[in-house]
C-alpha cells in the first residue's frame, strides 16, 4: 500500500509543474484568486515533503501544521463558497470559459481546480490530526486567543492583499454585486474557513 508521505509528495510534485506551467502559459492568471491558492497550497504540499523526507525540527512541524495550515484552508473554503456563487449568478469570466472551453470541459476544469485541491487538503488535515497531532499543540498554548489572532491576521493580510490588488468585483464580472459587498463577503468567507479549522482541530470543543 503506498504510504500518505509518498501520494502527498507525488501532489506537491504536480503541484509545483502545474503553477509553473499555468503561469508561464498564462501569465495574466496571475490575477484570479485560484492561481494565488494554488501557489499558497504547493507552497505547503513543498514544505511538508521536504519535511517528511528530510530532518526538520519539531518547530519546523508546529509552523506548518498550527499556522500555514489554517491560512491555506481559510483560502481554500472562501475559494470553494466563492465559486459556487460566481456559478449561481453567472459571472462573466465563468460565462467567457464557458464558451471558449465547453460546458463540460469548463465544469471539469472548476471541479479539478477549485475542489480537487479541498479534497486533498482536507486528505492532509486528517493526517495531521491524527499523526501530527496538532490539536495538542493548540489546547497546550498559554494563550488560545494570542494564537487566533496570528492565524487570524494572517489570513486577513492575504485576502485583503488580493482584494487591494486585483478587485475581484470587476475581475470576474460579477453583475450585482459593489466592491464593498465583494470585499467583505471575501473576508467574511476567510474568517469562517479560520473558525471551521478552529472548530475541527478542537472537535468543537474549546
């Protein structure tokens, strides 16, 4: 049976050759918030083989698991709600890769891109609950909240970055919807994903 160590190093492999490829063909996806949770979640897939094949320190682990982990489901979830939205009220960019790509090759490439990587990601949390057990780490920390507010805040800079950015109201056309609806339901979103990581971690208890 292949072991979980060896299948995620497979993904931040494919990871790593996806950004890579996706960016240097397409250099404007640059600005679609998926392009920016792909590279955050290689990014992370890329640490954590280079930590299982390699010697890291028990830091090195607690700073993946406790902290980089709930900024990468935080964007994650707000990526998976932000897409069934855009879906439901048909915004333009998704509209535009409908007719260019196909319905069923559009549907195909937002299951793979925005889901496949949730998928995984909640794959990994499982194993890190379990193996890595970093629930421990955070009903031992002298101050829970101190901890909430780092992931917290982390998780704030990097919406309100892409927000500031890119202005994803008029990114991907979305037709009833302000800027300001736009950024707070963005940040909203990221703040729920933070909670239902919290939530999970500590069996919805705290």
């Amino acid at each position: 049976m292949v072991s979980p160590a060896v299948v995620l190093l497979a993904w931040a492999v494919l990871s790593v050759v996806s950004a890579v490829l996706g960016i240097a063909l397409d250099p404007p996806s640059i600005s679609n918030f998926t392009t920016w949770v792909w590279l955050l979640q290689m990014i992370f897939f890329t640490l954590y083989a280079l930590m299982s094949f390699g010697k890291w320190s028990k830091d090195s682990n607690i700073l993946l698991n406790a902290f980089f982990l709930p900024v990468v489901f935080a964007c994650e979830w707000t990526t998976a709600i932000a897409v069934i939205y855009m879906m439901v009220v048909k915004a333009e960019l998704f509209e535009e890769n409908k007719e260019r790509y196909g319905m069923v090759v559009s549907w195909i490439g937002n299951i793979v891109v925005h889901y496949l990587t949730m998928v995984v990601l909640i794959y990994y949390m499982h194993l890190a609950r379990t193996k890595y057990d970093i629930s421990s780490y955070i009903k031992n920390h002298p101050s829970k909240f101190d901890y909430v507010h780092v992931i917290g805040f982390a998780t704030f800079i990097l919406l309100f970055s892409y927000i500031v950015l890119f202005h994803p109201n008029q990114h991907y056309g979305l037709p009833s919807a302000t800027d300001f609806e736009v950024a707070v339901s963005i940040l909203l979103a990221g703040g729920v994903g933070v909670a239902t990581f919290l939530a999970w971690t500590q069996a919805f208890e705290w």
